[in-house]
C-alpha cells in the first residue's frame, strides 16, 4: 500500500499576454469536477472573473459559489500560500488545489524555485505541473520578440493553443512545429473556447510520493536516445467551433513541405535527452549531477528523469529548475524488469552537441569519473562537454 502525498497540488498557470488565461479560469472554476480551487494572482482586477460567479468579496479574498476562491499575492509568494494553508487547518477555508496566475510575460522559475526551497511552504504543498497557454494568431510575433515567451513554453508540461480559429491549417501546423522545437516533451492541447478538459491540466507531475508507472510514463513522454522526445500530443484534440481544423492531425505533419526558419529566442533553447540501459553507478550520476549545474546551472532551464542507480533498491524520479531541485522520490512501485534511465534536459545558450555531449557523462565508468575528477583538481580544465 503507497503511502498517500497529502500535500496540495500547484498547477502554475502562465502564457502570452493576451493568450486566454482569465477565460480558461473562468471555466475551470465553473467546473464541479475540479473540485474547490484556491486561485493566486497578482491582482483581481487583472483576473476580470465572471460576476455571476462571486458569492463574497474581501479586502484579501473572492470566495465564489463554486467553493473555489481567489486571492490576491500581498508581499512574497510564500507568504501568501503560507497565511491559505494557516488558514485551511483552522477551518476558515476549504480547497483541494492551487493555481497560481502569473501575469503577462512572466519568468516561472522565482515561482518554481519557491515551492522547493521555502520551509514556509514546501511540506504542504507541491508542484503539479506548468500549464503555458500560447495564443496562435500572435504566438510567432511573441517569441520573436520575448525570451520569456520561449521560457514558458520550455518549462512547460502542457502546451495550450489559443485563437485557433484566427488561422490558417498551415499557419497552425508552423506554430506548433515550432514549439515542438522548443519542448517536444510537451503535451500539446487546442483549446475549445477556453475549455480544456481537466485530464490535461491537473494530474501532470511525477513527483509525489505515491506515483504510479504510467504517471512517470505520462510525466517523461517518449524519450529516445540522444535526441528530442517525442512530440507528447494529446490525442483527444479539443478545437476551436469553427476554426476549420477538425480534419488536422498534430502527428500528420508534411515536414518535406515545411519551410523552415531560423528564429533567435528559439535557438538559444536547445532540449536533448539520454536512455541508459544499465543501471547507473552512483559516483556517475552524482558527478555528472554535480558538475553540469555548477558548471551550466543558471542556464538549465528543465532537467527532469527516472534513474535507475545501481545498488539501490528503487529506481526514482527527479525534477529540477536552474541549480534547484525537488526532492527525489523513490519509485516503490515499480515492477517488471525495466531497468532503464531515462533523462531529459532543455537549456539555453548550450549548443546541440555541448548538451548531448553533457548526457553522454552518464555512460562514464567509475574509473572514467575518477580520472576526470582527478584531472579538474589539479589543472584548470573544463568539462569534457
């Protein structure tokens, strides 16, 4: 029997200006299945909820008649989760998740970085996922000119597509292609006036104590040896009315028609990933662990993974931001004789060569490590990658 996580589940809900977030919000909070939904923002008049939906307004919260509530972020980010959950324990208020709204153009590794790190908060809560909406009609202009554009969708475990019906079926087809380009790890789903079934936007992380093999399946996508995952499309695509798309298949791409160009924000993220087949000796994971975030931290946008370490009982999975990382979790569940590795990295400003080159320390020997440790403490030298 898996030991239940009782911590509450994060959903961090970012994407272009412009992209849909209030109208996904106002259908998610409409909803009975979502359950009751503490919803975090900078300020409420940038939410613009549906009027009919509030029950009763404070100076700190909305509560509305769906159970749900909203609050607005006064001071720091742990603060705030931390005065909620005070809060639910002494009874004054009743929710099973959070979502956080992140306004605008805005960077979502300070976010990350706080549900890791703070004692305030980290063990009562956890991250579930990144959900990135990108509006079709101005997403290319956006990545043109935003890095932080690019940033969300890299870090993002679902993609969600906007506006669809503003485009044309080729129009569509290059922007997701292009952010295929960017995090092909990710799911990417159409929105349907705003509407995306929940499936697609909770439920979405590995890291919890009580993780089953198909959520690390979910988690991981189709990883394959030294190259990008496999595009992780939803399947059960949600359009648009009217947007003409029903007949377009994501995995139907003609790319020999596919005129293809060089955009700079989208160059300086490059995403590799590594299947070891063994087991992985510890002084060799821990090394290249090491090594890669001092060396190239500040630039590791995502690195995530299922290690099979050898001597240990369990394999686990880890997920980490820049140089912070979430406490591993052991896979007790695990069964069958699948003793893979499976790791994924998307950073910036590494060339496709350095990154893969950076996962190929992964298959080092012992020795190999040994000679290399030895070599970087007496010369002044870099990494072999």
């Amino acid at each position: 029997m898996l030991e239940e996580d009782t911590r509450i589940p994060v959903t961090l809900l970012t994407g272009f200006l412009g992209a849909g977030k209030t109208t996904l919000l106002n259908h998610l909070i409409r909803d009975p299945e979502a359950g009751r939904i503490a919803v975090v923002m900078n300020e409420f008049g940038d939410v613009g909820l549906d009027h009919d939906l509030i029950e009763e307004t404070t100076e700190e919260t909305i509560l509305l008649d769906s159970g749900c509530l909203c609050c607005s972020i006064r001071g720091d980010l742990a603060t705030t989760l931390a005065a909620l959950m005070t809060r639910r324990k002494q009874g004054e208020l009743a929710f099973d998740r959070v979502v956080i709204e992140t306004t605008g153009i805005a960077d979502p590794g300070p976010v990350l970085h706080t549900l890791v790190v703070s004692d305030l908060i980290a063990p009562d809560y956890r991250m579930d996922g990144v959900v990135t909406l990108a509006d079709a009609a101005t997403g290319p202009a956006t990545l043109d000119r935003q890095f932080e554009a690019a940033h969300q969708i890299a870090v993002a475990d679902v993609i969600v597509l906007t506006k669809t019906d503003l485009v044309s079926d080729t129009e569509l087809r290059v922007f997701e292609e292009r952010i295929v380009g960017i995090n092909a790890g990710a799911a990417l789903v159409r929105a349907n006036h705003g509407q995306v079934p929940l499936e697609n936007l909770f439920g979405l992380s590995a890291m919890k104590s009580n993780v089953l093999h198909n959520d690390v399946s979910r988690w991981m996508g189709d990883v394959q040896d030294n190259k990008t995952p496999v595009p992780n499309h939803d399947h059960h695509h949600h359009h648009e009315e009217g947007d003409g798309h029903g007949d377009h298949a994501h995995c139907d791409h003609d790319h020999n028609d596919h005129e293809h160009h060089h955009h700079h924000h989208d160059d300086r993220i490059t995403s590799a990933s590594i299947v070891i087949d063994k087991p992985i000796p510890a002084s060799v994971f821990d090394f290249w662990l090491d090594m890669l975030i001092a060396l190239k931290g500040p630039d590791i946008l995502r690195m995530k993974g299922i290690v099979h370490v050898d001597g240990m009982e369990w394999p686990f999975v880890f997920h980490g931001v820049q140089h912070i990382f979430d406490q591993p979790v052991p896979l007790k569940s695990w069964k069958g004789g699948d003793t893979k590795s499976r790791v994924v990295v998307i950073a910036r400003d590494m060339t496709k060569e350095d990154l893969e080159g950076a996962l190929d320390v992964l298959r080092m020997q012992p020795k190999e490590v040994e000679k290399t440790e030895d070599h970087l403490m007496t010369e002044t030298a870099e990494m072999p990658f």
